[in-house]
C-alpha cells in the first residue's frame, strides 16, 4: 500500500480530471466563472498538471472565494484567469481594490483584497477544461447561473487515471485505515446510582491505536454517539443501537440483550475505519471532562468538511453512471421490502419461541427440585425396620455418585439456542433499517440543496434592493454605513450559500457511488456472514446441551442399574 500512497494522495487532493456522460448530463449553459472550481494547487504549491488538465488554481478554495468567504468581482476573474492563461506564477500577492458592481452580472460583485498566498482547499470534482465546456461569457455581457442548475458529474476519473492503489470495492475500503481497527467489548452492566433514580452502566473494555482502556458508559451514551455519528457522517452507513425502552428496561433478560447489541455496535465501528479514526469515536472513548458535555461541545461541520470526509472514506477509481448506480440502490430497496416483512414476521415467532426454550431449562430445575424434595422427605419417613432404599439424588447407592449436584449443574449450563437465532434476527433488521437511513439520506441532501437554492436567492434580491436604494424592512432604518455592512454580511452569506449548492451536489453524487459499492455489497457479505455464524452458534449450542444432557442421564441410568430393592 505505501508505493499507492501518492496516488490515494493525488485523490484527495483534487487532482481529478473532469467527467460527463453525453446520455445523460446535459452541458451546462453557464456557470459562474469567479467559482474556481477545482483549484490546482494544495497548500500553496502550484501544479501545472492541474492547469494543463482544466483546473484554475489561484485561491485558497475551490470555488473562487477568499477565506472569508466573500464574493470577488467579476472583472478581477478575468484579470486572474488572464494571468494564469498568460502563464504568470500563481501564488504571489495580487492585491485590488474593493468594488460593488450589479451582482446579477457578477455573482453578488462585491470583493476584497485578495492577497493569499499560502492556503488550503476543498477541491471539489468539477474541472473545466476550457470556457467552451462551462459555458463562461467572458465578455461580462450574461447574467452567470447558480452551479447549482448544472447536472451533476457522471464519473470520477478519465480512463485508465489510477490502476492500482485505489478502493473500488467495500473490502478495498477496509483496507485503506490510517490506524489499526480498535479490540473493545462491552461487558458487565451494572446497576448504578442513588435516591434519585438508578441506570446501568456498560463496561467498554480493550485496546486501541492509543492504547488500553476501560470505561464506563450508561446506554445514553452509546445512543447519543450514534445520533452524532448519523447527522455528521452524511448519508455514510452508521450501525444500529438497540431501541430506547423506558418500561422494563431493568429486567434482567433485557439488559443482558442490550449488552449484546451495543458490543455489535462498538465491534461494527471497529470495521468501519471512518468511524473509529474519527475524532467523534474517539470523544466517546476519552473525552475531555464529563462525556456528555464533549460530545455536545464538538464543532459544527461545514460542508467542505462533510466532503472531506467523503474523499478520505472514498478514495474509488472506477467509472460509473449516475443512473445504473440509482437503478442498483433501488433494486435493492425494493427487494428488501419483501425481505423485511419476512424477518418481521419470524421475528415475532422467535420472542415466542425464545420464552418456551428458557421454560424448558426451567422444567429441569423444577424437576430437580421436585426429586430432592421427595427423596427428603422419604429419608425422614424411613426407619431402621422399613429405610427408604431407593436413594438415586444424593450419593446414589454407592455414595460415590451426587446425582443432585450434576443435575443442578447441568440445569445451569443448559443455555437456550434460539438466543442466537432472535439475536441473528433482530440485528439484520436493526443493520438493514440502517441502511435504508443511509439510503433516505441521499434524497434528503437533494431537499437541503433545495432550500438553500431558495435562501441564496432570496438574499440576492435582498442585496438588489440595498444596492439600488428600495425599500426593504432590513434597510428601512439603516445608515448609508449600515447598508453597506449589512451589504457585505448578505454577500458573504450567499458565497457560503453557493459553496453549500455545490459541495450538496457533489455529496449526492459521493453518496451514490458509496451506497452501491460499499454500503450494499458490505451489507449483503456481512449478511451472509452473520447467518451462518447464528446458525453455526445454534447448532453447536444445541449439541453442547444434548451431550450434557446425555452425558447426565447416562450417569442417572447405570446409578439405578446399581439399586437393590430388598
């Protein structure tokens, strides 16, 4: 893997070729061209690769923006885009003056100095290769459209980009960790607490990247991590927590099957190197201070950051279409439609069953009892002229064999095999009701897009009315100096705004690519996996218990075959 170091490198750098299907994305008209898409240099060292392969590479982001995130003037794009066309070095300070021209010609038109010369990006997958492919008027004479109205990309790479070093299936993804996957259990729940109100707590125990560690974690905890984990890793599969209970969540037989799904739950995060190398798994672990108050304290994600991960998660080199990646994710919803019915239905049997085994292990120890019992009061009945000679639980006829104690600890060790089966049940559902999460969430960015697209416009008719002196309620008591600040806090809201529509889009498109190649075949493997485990576990369960069972009553038969009724 470290030869195929570069290359993963080279990904998640932005150093991507642009990608359009002819059948089905549809050429922009236009865009705006003070959106630098992809830009061509990483922490301020120009790469002539990315210019002679259509990127722009002159400001710290990748979408023409400065730091503070403000819009730059229409006219200062073509005098940058001249310089870097013309060959002039990229990176040396360039510095204009502000200006305030009719945004609907130039994106909001307001900009400020840029001097930036050493920065950092979040490159995106666009890459225009020339103005013609974009659809730029570079004579300023059109109003330029939201990105947002372009269709979306349709592969990552041009043929033959990478070849090897670079996942293309779930199992590629596993392998491409930064550390060693964690060994953690959850074990031992405990009753804690005093005269206000008790709960248990879960003992996470094991070793990670950064060591041994053993900690205490109320159920909570476990459920707030994975709402975390959901809400900041958009769209990514996330494995399920067992459902909150507020009756009955004491009882014995629940805890111990609570216990059992949150030790899936930490031990599915172990398989999913975005989630344990992630600095919200790790608040989980080792907090700074109370747990509670370090997981509500974690920063608000931009979208750039969203998108970062997804590059990091997801460094695939393989082709694909939009519309054969949808049609596979859909085939798979509607299959699963059938498929959980199903499992719904047995799992309704199986908490029939589940009770009826225990009930079983229940009858040998009121069996048990119900022997020793009458062979007690018997002994006390019997005399020296009439003993009571048929003595088979205590000591047999010999004194040699306890019969009560092997079958007191055979009643113990008797454990119920549809415990494995119920667990095997219920854990698909949980897994495939989280996956279909994921799979909501893909349309659901396509509705925050939306909104967005909604907000930005609303502000830019807001910065219309300021800049040409309409009535509006904002400006209505406003200075000529207030106008222009509140001007400038509406601009840098929009430049946001549109950062936010594109990096939606290219989310959506992530999330696409990762629900059809990694999120479902991983599912669909660890399915397999997990039934023949659960039947594996019943099987052997079911064998242990009947040659105990034998083992005892072979014991039982030749103690008898010893009595001698006198």
């Amino acid at each position: 893997m470290e030869s195929n170091q570069s290359l993963i490198a080279q990904f998640r750098a932005g150093n991507v070729d642009e990608f359009k299907d002819p059948d089905e994305i549809k050429p922009p008209m236009q865009q705006y061209q003070n959106q630098g898409y992809n830009q061509g240099y990483n922490n301020g060292q120009w790469n002539q690769n990315n210019y002679n392969g259509g990127g722009a590479g002159y400001t710290d982001n990748s979408y023409g923006f400065d730091q503070d995130s403000q819009y730059q003037n229409y006219q200062q794009y073509q005098q940058i885009n001249n310089q870097i066309r013309g060959g002039n070095p990229v990176g040396q300070q360039d510095t204009f003056q502000p200006q305030y021209n009719n945004h609907e010609n130039v994106g909001a038109g307001y900009t400020n100095t840029y001097n930036k010369s050493n920065t950092q990006h979040a490159n995106t997958l666009y890459q225009p290769q020339s103005q013609s492919q974009v659809g730029l008027d570079m004579s300023g004479s059109k109003p330029p459209y939201l990105h947002s109205q372009t269709s979306a990309p349709s592969k990552l790479f041009n043929d033959g980009a990478f070849t090897e070093g670079v996942a293309s299936s779930f199992k590629d993804i596993m392998n491409l960790r930064k550390l060693e996957p964690p060994s953690l259990d959850v074990c031992e729940p405990t009753i804690k607490g005093g005269t206000t109100g008790k709960h248990h707590v879960y003992k996470v125990r094991g070793t990670d990247h950064m060591g041994s560690l053993e900690i205490e974690r109320r159920f909570s905890h476990f459920y707030e991590l994975r709402n975390i984990l959901f809400q900041r890793f958009l769209g990514l599969y996330v494995p399920p927590i067992p459902e909150k209970k507020k009756m009955g969540n004491k009882d014995n037989h629940f805890v111990e099957e609570r216990c059992t799904f949150l030790d899936r739950f930490i031990k599915e995060i172990g398989f999913l190197p975005y989630l344990y190398e992630s600095v919200e798994f790790q608040t989980f672990l080792r907090p700074n201070g109370d747990v509670e108050k370090a997981m509500a304290n974690l920063p608000k994600q931009t979208t750039d950051e969203v998108l970062q991960r997804f590059r990091t998660a997801m460094p695939m080199a393989n082709e694909f279409t939009l519309k054969k990646y949808n049609e596979r994710i859909n085939d798979f919803v509607k299959d699963c439609r059938d498929f959980i019915d199903h499992l719904k239905k047995f799992k309704k049997q199986i908490k029939m069953i589940v009770p009826i085994k225990e009930q079983e292990v229940m009858h040998y120890k009121d069996f048990i009892d119900f022997l020793i019992k009458y062979e007690e009061l018997n002994l006390k009945k019997s005399t020296l002229e009439e003993p009571f000679q048929a003595n088979l639980i205590s000591g047999g006829v010999d004194g040699k064999f306890d019969f009560k104690q092997q079958l007191t600890e055979t009643s113990q060790r008797l454990k119920n095999p549809f415990l494995h089966i119920r667990n095997w049940v219920k854990g698909e559902i949980m897994e495939l009701g989280a996956l279909m999460e994921a799979i909501s969430r893909k349309e659901g960015i396509e509705a925050q897009k939306s909104r967005t697209i909604t907000k930005v416009k609303e502000k830019k008719e807001t910065v219309d009315k300021l800049s040409t002196g309409k009535f509006t309620l904002k400006g209505m008591f406003k200075s000529k100096d207030g106008k222009a600040s509140e001007t400038q806090n509406i601009l840098q809201s929009i430049s946001q705004g549109e950062k936010d529509i594109q990096n939606y889009e290219i989310i959506k498109n992530y999330l696409i690519i990762y629900l059809a190649d990694i999120a479902i075949p991983a599912f669909k493997h660890q399915k397999m996996q997990n039934y023949i485990k659960a039947m594996q576990s019943f099987c052997y369960q079911e064998i242990n218990n009947s040659q105990m069972q034998q083992d005892c009553w072979n014991n039982f038969v030749e103690s008898i075959k010893k009595i001698q009724i006198k």
